[in-house]
C-alpha cells in the first residue's frame, strides 16, 4: 500500500502517515510512505521520519491518503497516488472535491490522527509507543496543544489512553515549539524592530525586506510562526507579516485574526487564501509597493 498527504506536510499530515505505516507494518502489510515534501526541522523528532520518500520504490495496488480534501494538494506524489487505481481518504477538512473510493471523512474531527486513533482502537490494534507519538503529534499540533476550539471531550479521552500506550507528550511539546533554529529567533528581533501598530493597537504588522534574509542567513522556511508573535498584544485583533524571502519581487502576506474578523475574505482581493483567522497571499511587486495595498485592506477589514 502507498501512503501519502498533503505538501508542506504539518504534524497532523506527517503524524498521520507514519501511524498508518506503523499500523500496518504490525498486520504485515508491506507499505510505503511519500510525501511531496521531506519533514520540517520541527518533525523531524518524528519516530521513522526517514520512511518518508519523495516518490515510491514500487507500483502499489491501493493508496491511502491522509489529511486531504484536495488532489492538488498531493503535489509531485499525484502521479504515483493515481497509479495505484484505487484510493482510500481519511481526512477531516471540509471537502472541496471528493476524491477516494472509500472516504472516511469527519469534519468534526480536530485532527486526521484522531480519526485513525478510533479506528486503530476499534480494530483493537496494538498500539505501539512510537505509534502513540505519531498520533498524539497529529492531535497536538492541529488543536494548538489544546488550546484550539476544535479540543473535544474525546480528544482528551483518547490523547490520555495515547499516554498510556507511552505517547511523549513532553517530547512533541518541546519538539515542535520549543527548538527553534538560531535564524528564527534572530528573525523575530527584526519582525518586533519593524513592528508598526495601528488603528488603536488594533492592527499590528511587520515587514522582512530581502536584506533581513541575506544578513541572518535565512530561508522563507524560518518565517514560520512569527505573525503570531504580533497576536500577543492584548488589543491586537489583526496581524501581519510580509516579507521578501528570495528574490525581489516577490512577497509573502501572511494573516492573523482574532475572533470573527474574516482575513481569508479580506485577502481575497489579493487572490489569498486559507481560514477566516489565518489566511495568506503573494504580491509580484516591491514590498514597498505591498505594503500600503496590504494595510489598506486590513484598515477596512477592521472599519477604519
Ligand atoms: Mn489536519
């Protein structure tokens, strides 16, 4: 069997296909694992991240796709997902297409991994402590560590019997957020150094022109996460951040919202994307140029 998620794979993505490889690995079914990208530096604590290959050694009979509501979204592991004729998906986004031949798909659900952690636990499988890590990563990471509306009553219950199976908690915790690479945190300082605040501490933003990259040595890769940095503020409800990662002309927005204020429909203009409280898009201009564009629509979006 041929498993594979998402590109940019998250914890959830990731956590998800190593479980699934585990689990079948203890019924004896031989499998493998692709994704179109390898394991940010953040999972690569992930018990056999090396499984996980950019295409397949061997032509599968049925693929197992997790974390997905798109084909897309497969990336360069498409071809070889297609190849396979039949397709199994687990996910739990809200379905743009229906791709898959079995769908096991709940909505409700905080996490991919949790809808494998009931089926794991309705086959009666054995749940391994590696296979608990993976899990409990996947339900870690997309409910915030718990701090997400999407924490339910049962992810509780079944991330404690994950515990049990010797899930590590305390590793994934300081796995994924406390292990920053040196180029992070020295981005942070320029991020707060050109933070402005605006329409009563509403809106808070900041900008990393492409010279903040070539003088620290970082990638777009170390960006992740430091809008939220401009959240802390108690009276921010917005947040931006906009920078210039490669070369000129080419800039990322990405946004942050508290509560009801849509940034997902504010971007839209842009031709941005993502959730009502994380949303982002690219500009093919200067960041000069993108930045008044950018506060301007957030303005509005706040009734300023
Ligand atoms: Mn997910």
């Amino acid at each position: 069997m041929l498993i594979s998620t998402h590109l940019n794979p998250d914890g959830d993505a990731l956590g998800s296909a190593l479980a699934m490889s585990l689990y079948l690995d203890s019924i004896e079914v031989e499998n493998e694992v692709i994704c179109n990208n390898l394991a940010p530096y953040n999972l690569e604590f992930l018990p056999h991240k090396d499984r996980i290959r950019l295409n397949p050694k061997k032509k599968h009979e049925l693929a197992i796709v997790l974390d997905l509501d798109s084909l897309e979204r497969l990336g360069k592991t498409r071809d070889a997902i297609e190849d396979c004729g039949r397709m199994v998906l687990i996910d739990h986004h809200i379905p743009h297409q229906e791709p898959g031949d079995v769908r096991i798909v709940d909505v409700k659900a905080p996490a991919t991994a949790l809808i494998l952690t009931r089926l794991f636990f309705a086959l009666n499988a054995k749940i391994s402590p590696e296979m608990a890590t993976c899990l409990l990563t996947g339900i870690v990471t997309d409910t915030g560590s718990f701090r997400y509306r999407n924490t339910t009553p049962e992810s509780l219950e079944l991330c404690a019997k994950l515990l049990q199976f010797g899930g590590d908690l305390v590793q994934i915790n300081e796995e994924v957020y406390q292990k920053k690479p040196i180029e992070s945190v020295l981005l942070l300082r320029k991020v707060l150094d050109n933070m402005k605040v605006l329409c009563d501490d509403q809106l808070a933003y900041s900008v990393l022109p492409a010279k903040d990259f070539t003088d620290i040595g970082a990638v777009e890769m170390h960006t992740e996460g430091l809008v939220n940095e401009m959240m802390f503020i108690r009276t921010t409800k917005i947040s931006a951040l906009l920078r210039e990662p490669g070369e000129r002309k080419l800039v990322r927005a990405s946004v942050r919202s508290r509560g009801d204020i849509d940034v997902a429909a504010a971007l839209r203009e842009f031709g941005g994307g993502g959730h009502k409280n994380a949303a982002g898009c690219t500009f093919e201009m200067s960041i000069e140029e993108a930045e008044p564009l950018l506060v301007e629509a957030l303005k509005k979006c706040l009734g300023y």
